[in-house]
C-alpha cells in the first residue's frame, strides 16, 4: 500500500520547528528514531523545554497546530497504529484518565 508522502506545505507550527526530520523517519518504519525525534521536538515547541522535561501546565500550553503536525505524521506513515489520538484511546479503554 503506498502511502502519500506529506509535502512541506502541510507541516505547520507556530513555533517555527522543522518536522522534515520526523517526516522522513517515518515512511522507513524508524520508529525508535522517529519517537527520540518527536519528543526532542515537542521540548523545543515549549519555552519551558530548555529543562529536557515538560509539566502538565507545559504540556496543555503546548502549540496546538504543532501537536496536529506530529499527529498528522504518525498517523499517516503508521497506517494509523501510532498518535497522540492512538495512544489517547489506549489509556482510555484500560480506564486510565
């Protein structure tokens, strides 16, 4: 099944990140790479990155177009296994909250 590559027009952020990286781990299955990279990318879409940890205040203040960028990628080139909406399903069906 060919998957359609996302173009650069389509990776948006308020914070001025550059997803090429992630976006061309992703159609080879680089998943570990490609997990180092999105959590490298979401520290530097927070001011409060600079610590190499994030807090729940942090995280829900996070850019929300860059958090659909990431989402976007790993659904697309995971033919839907992995994302944020994925994971967030996970927790929820083993009643975590």
């Amino acid at each position: 099944m060919l998957i359609p590559k996302i173009g650069n027009s389509d990776l948006y952020t308020e914070v001025d990140l550059d997803y090429r990286p992630l976006r061309d781990l992703l159609p080879f299955k680089e998943w570990k790479k490609a997990d180092i990279e999105t959590r490298s990318l979401i520290l530097r879409a927070s001011p409060e990155g600079k610590k190499g940890w994030l807090n729940r205040f942090d995280i829900t203040n996070l850019p929300s177009s860059d958090l659909n960028t990431i989402e976007k990628l790993w659904l697309n080139y995971s033919n839907k296994r992995f994302g944020f909406s994925i994971e967030k399903h996970i927790w929820l069906s083993v009643g975590v909250q």
